[in-house]
C-alpha cells in the first residue's frame, strides 16, 4: 500500500512539473528567446561602428547557441560576434543614395531576430585637397588638374566653365573631372568658373586661377639649409616653373648636383641650381639665364628689380659688372657671361649665416697709439717687444727661434705670442701675436727682426667669427655692421682671412680663426690684424688695385692651425 501511495505521489509531482511547462496553446516563449539591445541601427554617411547586446535562452531560461546572417550580403558593412555581442561596421557611403540592409539572429532552436542596418547618402562632394584658398590654382605655363567626385550625384553632361581659356573633360568611369588650360601669355592672373549640376538641379561652383607670367624673379630663400630637393622642386613648381632635367653630381669628378626648371617668364627663361656635394647650403650657386643680355642693366630691367627688393651694390660692384648683395646678406648677385655659348646669366651665390644674432665689440678694436709706435718703426725689434710686453705683465706663451728652418740665421726670432695682462692692458686683449720680419723672407737689413705683423687675439672669437663648418670661419653679421660704422667696408674672403678695407684710414683689416688650443687655451681663437694700404704713385690716395681679388663663391675661409712642431 505504501508503495503504492509512493507512485501516485510520483506521478502526481511529474504531472505539476509539465503543466508548469505547458500551456493550453503552445507560443514562442515556449520554445525560448531572442533578446536584442537594439533593433535598429542608423548610420551616417561617414564609417562607423555600433554594438547590439545578444541574450539568446531556451525554455527554461537557460543560454543557447546561435548565428547570425546578413541579407543581402553587402561589402560595405561587416558583422563581428563576441561575448554575445555583435559589432556591426560600416564603410563610408560615397554615393548620395541611403542604403539598407538586415542582420538576423538565429538560435539553435531556431527563433530569429532581425536587425534593420541604414546608412545615409552623401551629399556631392568634390577632393578640394588642391585648392589653395578658395581656389584651384594652375600654373601660367598651362598645366592639367583632376577634381575627383567623392559623394553624390551629378550630371555628368551639364559641366560648364565661364571662360574658353580652360577645358573641361568629364572623366564619369574613373569619378573624377579634368581641367586644362594652356599658357597665359599675360603678366596678369585669370579666372574661370566651373558649374557642377547635381542631381537635384542645385549647382556647385569652383573657382579657377590662372597665373600670370612672372616678369622678373629670384631663387628659392625659403630656407638656407638642410632641404630636400622634392620641397626645391614643389616650391619652382608652384609658381609655375617646370623641371626639366636633374643630374646627380659625381664626389670623383667634383660635380655638383643640377637642377634645371623651365620658368614661366620670357626674360628669364631658365633657372638652374647648382648644390655641391660637401656642402651644407640647398644650393651654392644659382644661374638665372637672360634671354637679352641687356636685360640686366638697362633702365627697369633686372638690376632695378633686385634693388627694389633691397639688394644693395656690393664692395667691388663696377658699372660694366654690377655685384649686389641682399638685404639679409645671404644672396650675392652678379652678371656672369659665359663665354662658350655666348650667353649671359644672373649668377646668386649663397653666403652662410649664423643660425641666431650675435654680440660684438662696442668699438671696433684697433691698434693703440703705443702699438703703433712700436710695431710701425723698424728700429724697434723682437727684444724690445719682449721687454715692453713684459713691463706691462704680460706672460710669455711662445717666443720662437726660426731654428733649423734658416740655418744661417737659426737665431732670428720668428713669431712670439703674449698673453696680456687683463687688468691693466688698455686694449683688452687676450693675447698679442707677433711675426718678425726674417732674412729667409728677404727682409732688409733696416727692418730685420722687427714687427711684420701683429694679431689681436680674442678666445670669445663669437664676437668677431662663426664657425660654418667643422673648420671653416666668416665674420659674423654684427660685427661686418660695426666694421663698416667705422669706415672698414666687407672686401671679401681669400685664403688669407676676411678682407675689411678702409680707404680714408689707409688701412686693410683683416680677420682669421686659430684652432690651437694648446697654445690659446680654447678651441678657437678670433685675430684681428691691420696692414697699411699703399699708395698711388705721386698722390695721396689709396691704392686698392693691387689688392688680392677675393674670391666671389668663397662662402667661408678655412682655420690656421698653430703647431710649435713645425719650427
């Protein structure tokens, strides 16, 4: 009995536990769930992505397995699953049209859930990634640009322009349209309009520019160091030059690299740049090439140009052979004939520049009255040098015997070096540097042995020089400034220094760097020394014909090095 009543009680617990499952007329639920955190999705016309959460369940409430579809299938959307989740991305729509597409959940018990996915359109939109401004620009050489369309719908047969001067090709395979126009003959700029009419009947316009020639030039100034020729070629090219040859200079020969551009103006119709492959500067030498030789020199021509930019004529400028110099002092012009093909160029040399101003002297230092009494008399010789320098505290670094470079006057002293003494020394240097006149250099028995020159030295050489290259000096643009305040005009640069000429003083000053900082204690020393001009025969004028000619692409002199070992 008792096992009895067990059963029935069994069965009685089965029955509840399948009416709980049970419903007079199965539905969904029955079966399970699909729960999605969003239905729709709506993207605009950029790419994007959005997450839609999944809870897929069975009856019971238990998770189920489940996959997804997409209808139809489409490359411009992906779909990727994790953690019941489904990130659902979009590429961007470069069409005006809106475009749909749904996304399916399916369980394993197979309930589905669908996800409706749009993306707007695009309005017409064209790459304006040319445009300059407001406006596409085309050089005055003539030259082709493609506007590409990147969204919406236009009329590929209504493309207008307001000028005849440019030609409009629509390019409907490829989305893109091209414009063209020839050369402008003008110095004056012109401009078209282009009308592009969309679907809709609304327009969209672009303006066009056209540049005129250029009558007149200079080379590239953007930048005087460091530049890759692609950013040579993008500036020439963007005032509407065109490049037409570039050669690669070979170390073995010594040949530069060139560059030469077709330029858009008829007197100067070729511009080359010339960049030596040591060199620091974009280009160390520029040839302009004048399609008249007069074109330079005559009233308005080139040489006004250059002086209504500021250039200014130069030390050893003549009137048959002009020389000029900008105003920031980096460019110097100069007419150059070539004799081989008879023709005749602007020739722009680069002159280095220090990277920040620099501090100089207050006055420029010059011998004092009891140097010039000293070194100018040839009475007065080596020892009496040594004795005065010694009298006013000075220390003697060097005082050098020419030795066994004369071994019939091995005695003779050759050079002497002091360092002065600081707090009572009138002139402020920081040494005195002598040579003496010697018989191996033919001096004569009146002035043998007495001063031939003399150099003021300075360690805190910035105030006089900077160093261009490891090596290689110039004087700095602050104290050229000062030289010239006081009569000293720029004369250029020889292997002897930097020349400063001052013709009503009768004097030659000239700059050079020692790196001997055995002898000097620093690693350059700045020297600052004068000579007497001589004068013209039978007159009292200075005669400066006779002078060395510096060299005109000297941008920097090489150092002296002091070695006692040689002596």
């Amino acid at each position: 009995m008792r096992h009895y009543i067990r059963q029935l009680i069994g069965l009685l617990i089965v029955g509840v536990a399948l009416a709980s499952c049970q419903k007079d007329e199965p539905t969904e639920a029955d079966f399970g769930s699909i729960e999605l955190s969003q239905s729709e999705l709506s993207f605009d016309r950029s790419a994007g992505v959005q997450e839609v959460n999944v809870k897929v369940c069975n009856r019971c409430g238990d998770a189920i397995d489940w996959i997804y579809s997409i209808s139809p299938q489409v490359e411009w959307l992906t779909v990727t699953p994790s953690d019941n989740k489904l990130a659902i991305a979009t590429t961007e729509n470069h069409s005006s049209k809106e475009r749909h597409v749904t996304v399916s959940v399916i369980s394993d018990n197979n309930l589905v859930r669908h996800i409706t996915v749009s993306q707007k359109g695009a309005d017409l939109q064209l790459d304006l990634s040319q445009l300059s401004g407001d406006k596409l620009q085309l050089p005055s050489m003539g030259g082709e640009k493609y506007l590409q369309v990147i969204g919406g719908e236009i009329s590929w047969d209504q493309i207008t322009a307001s000028e005849e001067w440019l030609a409009i090709t629509p390019l409907q395979d490829s989305q893109s349209i091209k414009l063209a126009a020839p050369r402008n003959h003008s110095t004056e700029p012109r401009q078209a309009i282009v009308t592009i009419k969309k679907a809709d009947a609304s327009e969209l316009t672009i303006t066009v520019e056209q540049a005129g020639q250029l009558k007149y030039f200079v080379p590239y100034q953007e930048s005087h160091k460091y530049m890759v020729y692609k950013d040579l070629v993008a500036y020439e090219e963007a005032r509407g030059f065109k490049v037409v040859q570039i050669q690669f200079g070979d170390s073995d020969f010594g040949s530069p690299d060139a560059l030469l551009f077709e330029t858009s103006s008829q007197k100067l119709p070729e511009i080359n740049y010339f960049h030596s492959l040591d060199s620091h500067f974009v280009y160390d030498q520029v040839m302009i090439l004048l399609s008249d030789p007069k074109e330079f020199q005559k009233e308005g021509g080139y040489l006004q140009y250059l002086k209504d930019l500021g250039y200014k004529e130069r030390y050893n400028s003549k009137p048959e052979s002009p020389k000029l110099i900008s105003p920031d002092g980096f460019l110097v012009a100069s007419l150059f004939h070539e004799t081989r093909y008879n023709e005749y160029y602007v020739r722009f040399n680069p002159q280095y520049l220090p990277d920040n101003p620099l501090p100089t002297f207050d006055k420029l230092p010059v011998y004092t009255d009891e140097i010039q009494k000293r070194i100018y008399d040839p009475r007065v010789k080596f020892k009496d040098i040594s004795a005065w320098e010694k009298s006013l505290g000075s220390k003697v670094l060097i005082e050098m015997p020419i030795g066994n470079n004369d071994p019939q006057h091995p005695d003779e002293m050759w050079a002497a070096i002091y360092q002065t003494n600081q707090e009572t020394d009138a002139n402020k240097q920081e040494f005195r540097f002598y040579e003496f006149h010697l018989s191996i250099l033919r001096a004569t028995p009146e002035e043998l042995q007495s001063v031939r020159l003399l150099r003021l030295c300075y360690n805190d050489c910035e105030r006089v020089i900077f160093e261009t290259s490891p090596g290689q000096f110039r004087t700095t643009p602050e104290f050229e400034a000062l030289a010239e305040s006081e009569g000293f005009i720029f004369y250029g640069m020889n292997m002897d220094g930097v020349n400063f000429v001052n013709k009503e003083k009768g004097l030659k000053m000239v700059v050079l760097m020692y790196m001997s900082p055995e002898i000097f204690g620093a690693k350059k020393t700045a020297t600052i020394r004068y000579e007497k001009l001589p004068q013209e025969s039978g007159t009292s004028a200075v005669a400066t014909n006779n002078l060395q000619e510096p060299q005109e692409t000297l941008t920097s002199v090489p150092a002296r090095r002091y070695n006692t070992r040689n002596f």
